[in-house]
C-alpha cells in the first residue's frame, strides 16, 4: 500500500512479480515475437501446415432449391474458389488469411461491394487494424479508411471479453515457444563451441589483471590448437585444472526436453503430434487414427467458422437460400482399398450413383452412371418375392411335392 505506482487487475504474472519485487533477478526467457517464434521449426510447421490445408480445401456456394441442393457457378463461385480479386488467388488470400489468425489471432478480409453484389475480397492487415465499437456498431478501422462489421469477414483465434480484441497462439504459448528457443540458443552455443561446456580453471592464479588475462589467453590456445589438430587433450600448467560449469545436456535430458516442447506447442494449436513430425509414440493405427482426429476435431472446426463468416457476410442474416461450404471429402480420403470399399457400399446402398463416386475420384462420368442401385436382396418386409420351386414355379410344401411328383409321373 506504500508503493505510489499502481497495476492494472489483468497485469501478467511477471508485471505482478516485478510490482512486488519478486523475479528481478531471475533468467529471463527470450522475448517472443511472430518473427522469432517462426524460427522454432515446431511453430513454423504448426502455423504452415494449417493454413496451407485450409487454404487449399474447395470452397464453393449452393444454393437451396424445393427439392435438392445445388452448386452456384458464376460470379461468385469465382470469388470464393478462384479469384476473390485481381491480385490474389484464392488459395494465396486464404492461406495469408489462416496465418494471421494462427500467429497474431485474427483474419481480417473485406468485402468489396457493387452495390450489394460482391465483386471482390480483399485480405486487411491486422497489425494495422483497429475495432471499436461507434453507436453499437463494430466499425474496423485500417489506416485512414474505416469498414463497417457487415463488409469485414473476421475470424478471431480466441475473442477477448470486450469481443473486439483477440488472443493470439504464439502471445499465449510465448512461455512454451520462449522455452524452445532459449533450448535451441543453448544447444546452438555448446555445438557452437566444439561440445565443450562453460569450464573454470583451478589453482594458483597469477596475480594482477594482465598476467589472469594472460594465462586465460594461454589456456584458450591449447584448447584451440588440439581442437584443430584433432587431439583428445592438451597441456596444462602445473597443479592447474579446468572444471565444468553448467548443466550437461545429456544430464539435463535437453533431448527430451526439446521433444516435449513440439508436444506442447502441438497443445498450444491443437494438432496432433505426428503432424509436426512428431513420430515418437507414432504407430500404424494411432496415426490414422489422428487423422480422423485432425479432420474431426480442427480443420471442421475453422472450416465452418469461416464459412459461418462468409455466409453472414455474404448473403445476410436472413437470406438462408445461399450458402457457403467447403468440401473435406479429399482430406478425408484414406488409403486406396478402403476408399474404394466405401464408394463401392454407398453405390450398393443407393446413397450416391456412380457417376457421383467417380467424381468424387477426380473421373469423368459415364453414360447411365447418373441411377441410384440398390441390392436386390435387401426389400421392405412383407414384400418379399415368393420363393421358386424346382420345377420352375412357385415353392411348395412337402406334401404338395409328392402329389406334383406323382402327377408328374
């Protein structure tokens, strides 16, 4: 209560820490930004390889008829899976978009208007935006030129209680990330300097400035020259010694260290391991099974987010006749076997024809490819064929057989 500054209630643990005196003299991990958390291989992998996957699932617009759904071709489908724009391709917006929102926390575009036909999407640069509220409306605000909600598509990583800020992955990881890099500054260090550790030399010192400098010169010599000539060893003087100082890597499990680190910034996006090369506990199965994972439980996830956001921003609140979808079919496909058992039972069952399954393999279709089949052993019950009797004709009973047999004959 005596200290004259003051700290906001939402201040980080190190701003309480240093307000109370407390860390001052603690190591510091290195300060994360965007640009230096890319340099840790694990980031750099999570952040590219989801916007990448995101970017290049099919995007197209459907509209809603009496009796079934069909896809929109034209204008808009070009925006959305071609060209939003003249400088961009629409995988390169949407990848830019997903990469903004897996470093700083928010994709921004805006939507440029005939009208109200769109004519145009073109991506905004958070670092540069602003949201604020004006007579409870969102407004966005990018250098001098200001957008309101219904032309911005946003999409938040995580949104702050205000609604209008957001959390960013590598802000709130920047502990895990700041770990990894000071472990990737430390093994760069010691393999820098020829896998020797910080050494002390021990014994009788010589005495004043020059002469310690002097023999530290020496001693950093003789380490040189047996470096350079190969030798395992070189001459001290006597009574002389030098010790270790610091943690050996291989004691301080800096191998594993560094291998938790890829799981906990694969926690911080929500990943499985084995997407960040990760094949430590990897088997057979378990992969697979984290690829249904990935499909499941991210890449749907910020999938409809975004087609949530285009479908709003596009079409209104309640023009519901239109729609907006990506299609994961290709992302979901497994290996060659069990995708062609899968098509094969969905034709079987009259889910899908089979000039829909050959589409869905990237196949031209076929002449009467566009019939529904079904297997004929599979009817409603009570309609079931009668069965037929050796004789050509319908089954009959046991009794019924000798008479038909002795008429026969």
């Amino acid at each position: 209560m005596e200290r004259p500054n003051t700290i906001s209630t939402d201040a980080s643990w190190e701003e309480w820490s240093s307000f109370f005196g407390q860390g001052a003299d603690r190591a510091q991990l290195p300060h994360v930004t965007i640009a230096n958390a890319l340099e840790v291989p694990a980031v750099l992998d999570a952040v590219t390889f989801l916007s990448r996957t995101l970017a290049a699932l099919p995007l197209h617009a459907f509209r809603d008829t009496e009796d079934t759904t069909e896809k929109v071709d034209g204008d808009l489908q070009m925006l959305l899976n071609e060209a939003p724009n003249e400088e961009w391709s629409s995988f390169a917006l949407r990848q830019y978009f997903w990469q903004q929102v897996f470093t700083g926390g928010r994709g921004l575009a805006w939507i440029e208007r005939r009208g109200v036909k769109p004519v145009a999407i073109w991506p905004l640069d958070p670092t540069r935006t602003s949201v604020r509220r004006q007579g409870g409306r969102k407004i966005y605000r990018c250098g001098n030129v200001e957008y309101p909600a219904t032309d911005v598509i946003d999409v938040p990583f995580a949104l702050k209680a205000n609604q209008l800020d957001a959390y960013g992955p590598i802000h709130m990881g920047r502990k895990a990330i700041g770990l990894a890099i000071a472990m990737n500054d430390f093994a760069a260090g010691f393999f820098v300097g020829g896998g020797i550790p910080p050494l002390a030399l021990e014994g009788p010192l010589p005495s004043g400035v020059d002469a310690f400098k002097r023999a530290l010169a020496d001693i950093r010599r003789a380490i040189d020259l047996a470096k350079r000539a190969g030798e395992s060893f070189f001459g001290l003087p006597p009574g002389h010694k030098l010790t270790p100082v610091g943690a050996d890597p291989a004691k301080g499990q800096m191998t594993e260290a560094r291998l938790f680190q890829i799981q906990e910034i694969a926690r911080l996006f929500g990943l499985p391991p084995v997407f960040l090369q990760d094949l430590s506990k990897g088997t057979f199965s378990n992969t697979e099974q984290q690829d249904l994972q990935l499909v499941k439980h991210l890449v749907g996830q910020w999938a409809k987010a975004l087609e949530d956001e285009l479908n709003l921003k596009l079409f209104g609140q309640r023009r519901r006749s239109r729609k907006v979808k990506h299609n994961l079919d290709g992302i979901q496909r497994g290996d060659f076997k069990s995708r062609t058992e899968g098509l094969a039972r969905a034709i079987q069952t009259g889910q899908i024809t089979p000039n829909e399954a050959r589409a869905l393999e990237n196949r031209p279709p076929l002449p009467n490819g566009d019939v529904l089949y079904i297997q004929g052993a599979t009817v409603p019950l009570g309609e079931q064929p009668a069965p037929i009797g050796h004789n050509g004709g319908p089954a009959l009973n046991d009794d019924e057989e000798v008479d038909a047999d002795k008429q026969a004959a």
